[in-house]
C-alpha cells in the first residue's frame, strides 16, 4: 500500500503538486489523466523518489520513504518505472539489458538473470531480439523490452509514465496489449496516459489531476460517465469553452460577436453552429433578459464538444425566478426556439445567480 500525505512538488517557476494526499491500496490499476503541466508525471515520480518532493510524506507498506536518511534503494526494489523515452543501453543487446539490474542489484547469477530474461522476453513478445541491439528495434519492441527489464526486478509496483506517447500509432497497441496482461497480474500500477479508452479499459480506478491535485478519484465508470466535478467534465467531454461577462446595458456587443467568431473558427465550427450560437446568445440575453435588469450581471458560457460536435449555451444571473420561456417577447422567444434543441431551467434560490438556463445549440 502507498500513500501520500499533503506532498508538494515546487519548482521555480511552476508548483505542479499542491497538497496531494491520497491512499493506493494493493492491486490496484490506476490510470492517470489529465491535460499536460497539472502533474501527472511529477506525482509518479516523486512517488519513485526520482523527484524529491518539496514537502508531505510519502508511506510504502506503512514505512515512510521520504523520511531523512531512508535508503531509496529498498523502496526501488518494490517499484519498477517504465519511461515514455525506454532508457535502453545502447551498447547492451536486449538480453543484456533485462539481465543487468537482477545481477547489480538482486545479486542474481548470470544464468538465473538469463533464464527470467528469457522467460519476460517470451511474455512480451521478443524474445527473438534477444541478441539484437536497441538501435535494431522498433518502438514498440523497444517500450516491451523496458517493459521486460521492469519486470525482471519483481516489483510489487509498477508505475508507467506515458508509456506508448513516443510511439507511432501503429505500435501503440502492441504496448497497450502488454500492459493489459500486467494488469491481471495482480500488481499494483499506476499509469499515467492520455489514451482515454485504453485509460477506461485498464482500470479499476482513474485520477483526474487538475488544479495542482488530484481534482477527482473515482471508478472509470464515474470519471468517464458521470463526473462529478466541472473541470473533470470538461476534460471528459473534450469541452472548448468561452464565457462572457454581461454587466451593463451597454456592453459591447460588437466585441463579444467578434471573440464568438474567433472561437468558433478555431474550433472548426461550421458557418451554421457559428450562426445559431450568435443568434441564442443575441435573442437571450439582448432581447429577452437584459430588457427586464436594471442592473444586469449575467454569465454566459458556450461549450462546444469537439467529441461530440455539439454546442451548449448556459446564461446564469441573479434576481428573482424568471424563465425566460415565460417572455412577453415572443418574436424572440420563437426565434430562440427554432435555434435550440432542447432548453431546461433552473431555479435555485441559494445561488448568488440564482437563474440558470440551458440551451443545446440545434446541430447542422
């Protein structure tokens, strides 16, 4: 069992792990998610000691391997690591690499280092490269390899940091068929991946880091189908977001089309979705909601799914239950309609905003 207790991780310039404190439990396959710089691979390796951690403790089977003076060694004979760049030696055959560390470190004989070599080889699929150099292999065959050298140590963790992201599609699932069968092996891993699917298929349990942490833990069925945070969603759904701040009667509403334009542009929307999202926007709040705020402060944020190629547009604002279906302006209210899929409100008289609707952009 691993677990952290409110490590932090500073650098320079960046501070990738705030305050993580989290419990691994035996036999647990954990992937890792989450968009590039919010820690992923930073939290694997400060649980490997590769990165120190600036702060908090880190427990491996109820011993604290952060602790001054401890021997890193003893917790690196209980983890293997395996690099998204392999870490091959160059001038070692294949064999030779997966028999180095049980002879350095394990004191293994040289026949016994050979006959496990050979035996993780053959589990992984080459063990007819074993006499090849790293140079003469593909990268596939060069990740299974580095695979095999973790593997010949027995730890009883394995963590893997991007594991098949240096790899040409085409070889991606030669590696992820060989993690699969690691992972009904029993052994506790931690994946860190931005193969959502295979991330899906692997697990028992997901982390999605975000806002220097581990934003949210749940089963692969609850991060991917059910999240229960906003950023998870956002992430999961592969959500492109704008968000406008209405605050007077005479906001520029020239500036805001133009920032609409540049956003669906850049994110390939056609010219009709670019047209509708401008027209709920300009029927809902110009036409309908502003005309009844003397005051108005009104959130407005469209998410576009590059995953599923629809748009939402939400508006938030505040003062009394007002569902602007119920509008005297019926123009505008047909209008909006006729652009919309489907529109829900809410009302919820704790909020600050207490109105809150959402509008599903009819699709093209």
């Amino acid at each position: 069992m691993i677990e952290l207790k409110h490590l932090k991780k500073q650098y320079e310039n960046a501070l990738p792990l705030k305050d993580v404190s989290v419990t691994i439990n035996d036999g647990d396959v954990i992937s890792v998610i989450g968009p590039s710089g919010t820690g992923k691979s930073t939290l694997i390796r400060c649980i490997n000691l590769l990165e120190r951690p600036t702060d908090g403790q880190i427990f491996l089977d109820g011993e604290e391997i952060t602790a001054y003076g401890y021997d890193v060694r003893r917790a690196r004979r209980k983890m293997g690591m395996v690099f998204q760049s392999f870490n091959l030696f160059g001038h070692l055959t294949v064999i030779e690499n997966v028999m180095l560390a049980p002879m350095d470190l394990l004191e293994k004989s040289r026949q016994e280092a050979y006959d496990r070599g050979m035996e993780l080889l053959r589990r992984v699929g080459v063990a007819d490269k074993a006499l090849n150099y790293p140079d003469e292999l593909s990268g596939g065959q060069k990740q299974r390899v580095a695979i095999a050298r973790t593997l010949a140590m027995d730890p009883e963790i394995i963590l893997l940091d991007e594991p098949t992201s240096a790899l040409d599609p085409t070889m991606v699932a030669e590696v992820q068929a060989v993690i699969r069968d690691l992972a009904r092996s029993g052994k506790t891993m931690m994946i860190v991946t931005h193969e959502m699917n295979f991330a899906r298929a692997i697990s028992n349990r997901v982390f999605y880091m975000d806002q220097g942490g581990i934003y949210e833990d749940g089963t692969p069925e609850q991060i991917f189908d059910h999240p229960q945070k906003e950023l998870t969603r956002r992430f999961i759904k592969k959500l492109k977001i704008l968000e406008l701040s209405i605050d007077s009667r005479d906001y520029d509403f020239i500036g805001a089309g133009a920032e609409i334009d540049r956003y669906c542009l850049q994110n390939d929307m056609s010219p009709k979705d670019k047209y509708r999202v401008r027209l709920v926007i300009e029927e809902l709040v110009q036409q309908i909601l502003l005309p009844r705020m003397e005051h108005p402060q009104i959130r407005v944020i469209v998410e576009y799914s590059t995953q599923e190629k629809t748009t939402a547009v939400t508006a938030a604002y505040g003062g009394e239950r007002f569902d602007p279906r119920d509008t005297d302006n019926h123009l505008s209210l047909v209008t909006l309609k006729g652009a919309s899929g489907e529109i829900n409100y809410q009302y919820d008289a704790e909020s600050d905003q207490a109105n809150r609707i959402e509008i599903r952009v009819k699709a093209s």
